[in-house]
C-alpha cells in the first residue's frame, strides 16, 4: 500500500487495520464481538513447576489437568451417573486410544457403549466450551470433525429434541465406522478446551528419564509459556556449545545412569567419551563416580563399573572446564570455586575456605599438578566432538529454539510474577546488587540482563566474543552465586564427589529464602516489577516444599506460592508427596498436591488417577472475567483502535472498500 509523505503514523496504522475490517459494518461487528467477549469468564491457567524429567506423572497430570478435568465431568454427569463410570469416563478423555483397547479387551465395548459414551463426552465437552469465545473454540476443533463437533456443541435444541439429534448424527458415526476417531478427537478438545494456558515455571531438565518427551508435548500445546529453570539453561547452553555446559550436562546425565536421553533422546554417542573412559581409568578406581544402587538396580555389575568411569572421566574434564569459566570471567565472583588448584596432590588434601581436608579420591590421572585445570589432548579431543554432536542434535536443537521463542527468566501475566529461583537479596532483605561487565543491576533490571545475556550465548554470530560471553553466562545462570536462577551460593558437585564432610556438600541458599515469610519484603519485590501487591503474587519453583514437616507452600501472607512440591521421585521421601500445581480459574486460586504417581498403565486399566488434594485458598468475590485479565485489557486496545477506525470511515478520511 502506498503512503503520501503527507499521511500520518495513526492514518498509517488505521489504513492498515482497514484491510481487515474494509467496512464500517465489518468494523462495528468486530467491536460487539469483542466486547461481548470482554464479559466471558478468563480463562483456567495450569501452573506446574520442577518436571526434573518425569514423563509419565507428567502427562498424567497434563491430561487430567490437576483434576480440573474430574471436576467437569463430575459437575455435568455426577447426578445421573455413578462415581466408577465417572472415572472410566474421565480416564478415557486422558487416554482414549489405550482405555478404548482396554475395554475392548474386557467386552465392553459395543455399540450401545459408544452411543452413551458419545452422548457424555459431547456433553461434557459442550460444558468446558461454554467458557470460551466460539471463535477460539472453532479454531480448537479437530481436523475431519470440525463440522459436526461444532453443530453438537452449538445446536439449539428447541428446535428439536437433543437426545433425537443426538441419536442421528451418533448413528452416523457409527455407521460410517469412526466412533473411535470421533472420541479420541472429543477428548482431545475437551483437554484443550479445559486448560486456557499453561505455565511451567522452570526445571524440566535434570535426573528423571526423559525430558524430551515432555518438551515435545509442550511444543504440541496450544498455549504455553516457560520461566527457565537452571537446569533447563544447563541444556540450553549445551545445545548453544558451551564446553563447560555440555560437561555439566553428561556429569548429570551418568551420575543417574541416564545415558538413554542423550543416546536415544537427542541422537548423540557417547562412544568418544566411553573410549577415553576405557582407555585412562581402566585401571583407576571409579567407586565414588558410580550411580546410586537406586540407579543401577536393573544393571549388570560391569555396566556399573563402565558407567562409573565415563562419569569420573567427564567429571574431571568438567572441573577443568569450570576453572577456565571462572578465570575468563572475573565478575561472576566464583574464585573461590578454582578448586583443582587448592589441591595439595602430595598430601592428598584440599584447601576450601582455609580448613583442610582429605580427598577421598586422589587416582586422578588426567591432572596434571602442575597445571591441574589443563585438558590433556585426550580430553580436548573428546569434548570437541561431544560440543559438536550437541550443537548437531536436531531435535536438541528444535527443543532449545523452543525454550527461547516460550521462554523467559521471568513473566508477568494477571497479576502474577513467575520465576523459578530467586531474586538476591541482601541479609538485611534489601535486593543484592551485582555487577557484570562494570555496570550493577538489581531486582528487574538483573533479570533482565540475565536474559539478554542468555539470548546473546545461543544467537550472537558463532565465533564471536559476545558468543563466548554468552555461552559462559549460560553455565553461571545454571550454578553461579547471583544467578537469579539458582539462588544458592555454590554447586557443591567436587564437595560430593571427594570429600566425606557432608557439611561441606551444603548449598547455602540466597538471602531470599530466609524472607519467604516477610510480606513486608515480598510486596517490596512486587513493586519493583511494577505490580499492585494488594492484587498479586509471586510463583515460585526450584526448592521443594517440605510438606512432610509442616511446610506450608503459601507464604509471605499469601503473596508467595511455591509450587516445588517433589516431583522428581528421588524427593518424595523428603517432600511427603510428589508435587503441587496451581490452579487459577474465573472462581479464584486453588493449590493441589499430588501423590505419588504409579504409572500410566494402571491409570488405563484401574481408572487410577493420582491421588490429589485441592486447598481453594483464595476467592474471587466476584467472578473474574476476560475484561480483568491482561488479554482483557489487549482486547480494550483494539476496540480502541477499531472505534478510531470507525470515527475514520465516518469522517470520511479512510475510504469504505465494499468490493472485498
């Protein structure tokens, strides 16, 4: 479109929006519409933090919504139907394909199952829509069925009676042989149609088996947003080729003998590292470096044995790596991590913080004493085609570009700031300045310089000091002593690996923790991100709530809400449960705990949900709608510039185009 110099910026912006709406009356039904949408109730959001890798619980939970899908079907067929069909119901809209395969198994399935089955789902399903505007729930539907799922859902049955103009469009279904395509297609709807927007509020990275299984069912999501975890910008700086992050990485990934989500997962071969572990430490002692028995239960000894010495292998490079970080980077203020040269190697002793302790391993033949943080070629050998297969990893590659197109150190949405760590604090509660590149930052603006930093490591152009930069920002986020990420003062991994003094292995967590009851310094942090604290709270992840001695996650006089409850399994036994997720709905807020999840086979064939408890602990007085919500207030900003467009059309400075 052509523009006369003499043309305005707000002409210019309406000659645009006159594109899509060429009419006054195509102008003036975009405003009715979007008002009326205004007064429809806001969408449910999910919260869930600290995944650590659990596949299965999570996509029981992602499926079931935290029982938000319970609830509906309970709601709308809870009178009529008794609480065993309830949950064959509800299992089935979590796992259609294999709970249809059960009940074909035990006979069950039949026609008259699948009328009755349809009949509820598509009730069901006509509940969950009534919140959503029709046009989003048009854009939901399934493809081949987007037709008849929107005359079900929409039909108005004054006109003709429901159970009648059910039956016929059922019959047909059935007729025709999709009633198994149909239902997978209405369960799936329904799950989309439940949830409005999920959050995961960092950590889907670290011991369980497969994160990648659940980064790809969150890209296949409809709406989703990522606050990184330092785990998770642990694997984002490997897939960026961070020598020091891709250690890190495979030091995690062998110490809980999961060389499957490298190997299968990501396509990388851990053949060169296996050949140098075979080559120097055939003969070294590895009994510190091997799994937990945990870990290594459905082994062989001699798997054992080779496991213990790549990971020793690549812990060593590791140190070496992490020494390098450190001396290029002066500002991260981690000289009291350079380790490998407070070892005294004659004595077998080291030097942490001016108290002397003897190392537990001293078989270290790829250290050279004289310059302990040295590669030998061996090793540099190695890590360059271990950085080149991560950077080389497709799918690594599709998952990181993920993690920075929904991703962020921290967001703001409805009045809720997420991030998974902490913000520094000082031990006086005041926010920690910290310094990098000569400048100091605080509270928003580090978070912010956190993210630019982290942006700058995987896109600045290859080869480039900012690259460089970044990379190394990349691996402080993940362990460094300000990162707003982690929020502990060190990475005690050399303190576990060498030394028996388990107060050597404490990780002293930020000042911020010692605040998690001060409302008086959580509505300080509210306001710093420009936020109302009379209005709203702060969700947090990383630290699991000990829920098992009393912790309650709901802190700060409700301004703080921790929803690390232990999903991993190895925390359950310190949690008491296996996490929290957060529910916020039109009604108010509802935190939920979870049980232990079994596994998703006997969700199948037992309809065994996981056990969850829902403490509602914050109401609305009154219902908020999509007008309250910062969608809500984007939805103002259009009426606006659609009812300037429309004052256009009249004043007869834009031209009508009734020939679109």
């Amino acid at each position: 479109m052509y523009f006369s110099s003499a043309t305005t910026p707000e002409q210019r912006c309406l000659e645009l929006l006159s594109q899509e709406y060429p009419t006054m009356s195509a102008a003036s039904a975009a405003i009715i519409n979007l008002e009326a949408v205004l007064k429809l109730p806001k969408g449910t959001e999910h919260f869930m933090s600290d995944l650590h890798g659990e596949h299965e619980a999570f996509t029981h939970i992602l499926n079931n919504a935290s029982g938000v899908i319970k609830e509906k079907v309970d709601f709308v067929l809870g009178k009529t139907v008794s609480e065993k069909e309830r949950s064959r119901l509800a299992t089935l809209i979590y796992y259609p394909v294999q709970k249809i395969e059960e009940l074909k198994e035990l006979g069950i399935v039949n026609r008259e199952w699948y009328r009755l089955t349809l009949y509820r789902m598509v009730e069901v399903c006509r509940f969950v829509a009534s919140k959503n505007t029709r046009k989003f729930v048009r854009e939901s539907l399934p493809k081949n069925f987007e037709y008849i799922i929107d005359e079900l859902l929409h039909a108005h049955f004054e006109d003709h009676p429901k159970e009648r103009y059910y039956d016929q469009i059922i019959t047909a279904i059935l007729d025709v042989g999709h009633a198994e395509e149909f239902i997978a297609a209405l369960a799936e709807l329904i799950k989309k149609l439940a949830v409005y927007k999920l959050h995961i509020v960092g950590d889907i990275f670290d011991r369980g088996p497969r994160p990648d299984i659940i980064i790809d069912k969150l890209m296949a999501h409809h709406s989703v947003d990522l606050q990184w975890g330092n785990h998770d910008v642990l694997w984002m700086g490997a897939a960026a080729g961070s020598p020091a992050c891709v250690a890190a990485a495979l030091n995690i990934t062998l110490s809980y003998n999961n060389a499957e989500l490298v190997e299968e997962g990501y396509g990388i071969s851990l053949r060169p590292l296996g050949q140098l572990a075979e080559q120097v430490y055939a003969n070294v002692d590895c009994s510190r470096f091997a799994p937990s028995a945990a870990e290594t239960a459905y082994i062989s000894p001699q798997d054992t044995d080779r496991i213990a010495r790549m990971h020793k292998a690549i812990a060593i490079i590791m140190l070496k790596l992490e020494a390098q970080t450190i001396r290029r980077n002066p500002d991260f203020a981690m000289q009291d991590r350079l380790l490998l040269r407070a070892i005294d190697f004659s004595a077998g002793t080291v030097n942490i913080g001016g108290k002397i302790y003897t190392l537990q391993d001293t078989d270290l033949p790829t250290i050279d004493p004289a310059d302990p943080e040295k590669l030998t070629e061996e090793e540099a050998d190695v890590l360059a085609k271990l950085c080149r297969a991560f950077m080389q990893s497709e799918k690594l590659a599709r998952q990181a570009r993920f993690f920075y197109a929904a991703g962020s150190v921290y967001r703001i949405e409805n009045d809720n700031l997420l991030f998974h760590g902490a913000i520094p604090l000082k031990a006086d509660g005041t926010m920690d300045e910290v310094c990098f590149e000569g400048t100091e930052y605080h509270g928003r603006a580090l978070m912010e310089y956190c993210e630019k930093a982290a942006r700058q490591g995987y896109f600045a152009p290859e080869e480039s000091d900012e690259r460089q930069r970044g990379r190394d920002f990349l691996w402080y986020l993940w362990c460094g002593p300000k990162s707003p990420i982690y929020g502990r003062a060190k990475m005690s991994t050399f303190e576990h690996l060498f030394l028996k003094e388990k107060d050597t292995w404490d990780e002293k967590k930020n000042f911020y923790y010692d605040y998690t009851d001060s409302e008086e310094t959580f509505c300080m942090l509210l306001r710093e991100f420009g936020l109302n604290p009379n209005d709203a709270h702060i969700i947090n992840g990383h630290v699991p709530v000990l829920a098992a001695k009393g912790e309650n996650p709901v802190k700060a006089g409700g301004k703080l809400i921790v929803i690390d409850g232990g999903f991993c399994k190895a925390y359950h036994s310190k949690t008491g449960l296996a996490g929290y997720t957060l529910v916020s709905s039109s009604r108010g807020l509802s935190l939920r705990s979870h049980e232990p999840f079994e596994s998703i086979q006997k969700a199948i064939t037992e309809n065994r949900d996981i056990l969850s408890s829902v403490a509602i602990f914050e109401t609305n007085r009154e219902r908020r709608l999509i007008e309250d919500t910062d969608e809500g207030q984007a939805i103002r900003r259009q009426i606006t510039e659609l009812q300037r467009l429309l004052a256009a059309y009249r004043a007869g400075i834009i031209k009508e185009n009734n020939k679109q």
